[in-house]
C-alpha cells in the first residue's frame, strides 16, 4: 500500500467536507538518567549539535488525548510520558504541533498554546531531552489539520498571504524557543509535501526561502524538512538535490509505506536495509560520502508482526544503518495510541512503550542500542557511491537501492 494514495484519498475527504476540520509500567522516581554530552569541531557540526556522533530519540506521542492534548492540556500524564521515553533512552524528541490550532487566523497566534509549548519544553529539559520543534503540521497520522485560511496546492509555497502568515508563526515560535537550551531547531513539519505538492522547483524556492528564514530567527538551530519517502523516491515538491544539500537531510523509512514489501519479507535486506539505502542515496544525490543523515522516522509499520519480531527488526536495521554511517535515529513512535480513537489500525501499537507505560521488546532493544553507541563518533563507509538514478521514479529509484544492497528478487519477492 502507498502512503501517499492513502493520504490523498484522505485528504479528498477532508477538503470535499471541510478544509478544517514486558515488564511493569516504568514510573518510578529511579528513572533518571544523563545523556551523553559531546562535542567535535567536524565542519557539520551546528550550534553543539554534533552531526557526526549518533543521537537516539523518540517522535513523541502523548497518551493522553493523543496530539489533541495541545487543545486538553494536562501536564501530569505528559509528566509520566517523559519520563518513560527518557528511561528508555532516548536524549531527544521530535514534537508535533497541530498548526491550526495554534493559528487558527492568519494574523493571530494563540498564546496559550504557545505557553504549553513553552512548558512542555521545560518538562523536556527537566529530564534531558531535547527538542525538533515541528511547525507546518498538517498531516499527522493519516488525519489532515489544516489552517482554516488554507491555501491548497502550489498556493501554499507561492501566495504571499500565506507567506505572511507562516512568517508570523515562525518569528512567534522561535521567541518561545529562545528561552529554552534544550532545542535541537525546527523541521518545516511532518511530511508538507503529503499536504502540499507543487514541482519541485517551486517547492525549492520555498524551502530556501523557508530555511533563510529559519536561520534568521532561530540561528542556533540544526533545521530539516521531514518529507517522506517520496521526494526522494520520484519528483515532487521538493527535488532530492535540493533536499540532500541541507546541513542534515532527513529520512522517513517504514517498510510498508515505502514499498519494501513488494521485493521481499520483513527481515528480508529490502527492509533491514531500508535505512542504510535511504541514506545512502541521499548522499548520492549531495555527491557526498560522508553527508550527515537523519533517520528522523522509522518502524515496521507492519501489524502482524510481534514485539519480539518488531524488537529484531529494529535491531538489526539500526546496527546495518550505523554500519552505513546513519547520524541520528529517531523512532516511531514512544508510546502506542489510546484506542478510543479513530486511526489506521497499524497506528495502535508502534510504540516503544505501551499507551499504559510498560516497556515493550522493541522498548528494550532501544534502550540497548542507545546505551550502546549515543556519543559515539559515526564511521562513514568508504566503497564509491553510484550516481542517482537518471530518470527516479518509484520504480528506478528502488532499483538503485536494490543494486545498492546486491538484493534481486524474483516474482515472489524473494531473493532469485
């Protein structure tokens, strides 16, 4: 199944009604922890962030009321949460900002949201976590929150209006942020260009223009654009050229959504693997071997697999991505979702811990792998990298990471 034909079809339904619209739980006061502090003088590295040591964090989230906690805000159970992720070892988080409700007029911004961003950065920093603030969001989990002065399509990177408001929203955040020593910088949002395509030369203009005025208002900060699978993949919104000349280009990697299925089994390298490929076509496109990359999102996605069978995939995809010189890894997501609410059924359990708390296998194994190598300098490969495909598509694209990982499936997926 393609994300990108699940979320379209979803976001016609939206914009055709209206364009708004195993162990015990781990709460206990020995769940403290010091994240490793590091530093280089590599030329990548940014305002103390080092973009050659690897990171381990978590995309958060809340177990109360999910992302619409920002609207019934409750800082107890958001408490709790925070101190689970950080038993489990993250030093990170990327939050989610549901963008209309903390702008729901293009001249006005809410100050009680922006005071709740305020106190959960503050609750992060209590316990040692750091924070990639998103801002355009957007698409969230297959639901679509969109500003009620919305501009569809190549608007939303072109129209000056709109421009005027989404400077308004940045300058606003950043004054939050610059209160705070806890912020890694800002991702433009989750997956824009699932919200809202145009040709990647339009969608160029407005990143460079978006990240000048990132850098001007937050200069501190390592800024990214979260994408999906897909610019990377085919030609839309954003070039990969454009996308893998960034300080730190981003990767989102689910074997489900991405297609990995199609050429082989869940532990098969077309998934294993799926990170190290990722990255390493996108420094193919940055015509750089050693170019720092984000593993900003990535799980399974796949329902039927057990913890224990999650838990090996995630092992076995992280060590395979540190042998391919990945940076950072971000998972998706900490906690399972509280099923009183309505998601793809998939969205239920891919957390680290469950939505009660509890440690899961992949939880453990997280937990291992940070332990094992957070602060530890990346080792970049040295074998030559291919050029990019000529013409991407899907298809040429997952050729390139087949050829890449020496994988040749045959009409059954598996290895021929």
């Amino acid at each position: 199944m393609n994300r990108r034909h699940f979320i379209s079809n979803a976001m016609r339904a939206a914009v055709t009604g209206s364009l708004v619209a195993a162990g015990p739980p781990l709460l206990t006061d020995q769940m403290s922890r010091s994240p490793m502090k590091t530093a280089s003088s590599h030329v990548f590295q940014s305002s103390g962030h080092d973009l050659n040591r690897h990171r381990f964090g978590v995309n958060y989230t809340p177990t109360k009321n999910w992302w619409f906690c920002w609207n019934e805000w409750n800082a107890d159970p958001i408490k709790r949460d925070l101190d689970g992720i950080a038993f489990v070892g993250a030093d990170h988080m990327r939050i989610l900002l549901i963008w209309p409700y903390f702008q729901p007029n293009p001249t006005w911004i809410s100050s009680v949201h922006l005071e709740r961003l305020d106190q959960l950065l503050t609750l992060m920093g209590e316990r040692n976590l750091d924070a990639v603030v998103t801002v355009f969001t957007g698409q969230l989990s297959g639901w679509f929150f969109l500003p009620p002065f919305n501009q569809a399509g190549s608007a939303f990177y072109t129209d000056d209006a709109m421009w005027t408001s989404q400077e308004l929203f940045m300058r606003q955040l950043a004054r939050v942020m610059g209160s705070h020593k806890n912020i890694i910088g800002f991702d433009i949002g989750n997956e824009i260009n699932t919200c809202w395509s145009t040709e990647p030369r339009i969608g160029d203009l407005w990143m460079a223009k978006m990240f000048s005025l990132m850098k001007t208002v937050y200069p501190e900060g390592v800024n990214v654009n979260g994408v999906d699978e897909a610019p990377w993949l085919e030609s839309t919104t954003f070039s990969p050229q454009a996308l893998a000349a960034l300080p730190m280009p981003t990767t989102h990697c689910y074997p489900y959504w991405s297609g990995a299925l199609k050429y082989g089994d869940p532990m098969d390298p077309p998934s294993i693997k799926l990170l190290a490929a990722m990255a390493t076509l996108v420094r193919s496109y940055a015509n750089d071997a050693r170019k720092p990359v984000w593993a900003e999102e990535f799980n399974t996605c796949i329902e039927s697999m057990t913890e224990k069978q999650q838990a090996e995939w995630l092992e076995k995809a992280v060590l395979a991505a540190i042998d391919s010189g990945v940076s950072w890894f971000t998972y998706w997501d900490s906690n399972d979702v509280d099923r009183k609410f309505k998601f793809n059924s998939l969205e239920y359990s891919l957390g680290l811990l469950t939505n009660g708390g509890r440690v899961k296998e992949q939880g453990r194994v997280f937990k291992q792998l940070a332990d094992s190598h957070r602060g530890k300098p990346v080792i970049f490969p040295t074998q030559p990298i291919p050029p990019p495909p000529v013409h991407p598509t899907h298809d040429t694209s997952w050729q390139w990471m087949l050829d890449w990982m020496g994988w040749k499936p045959t009409s059954s997926g598996k290895n021929g």
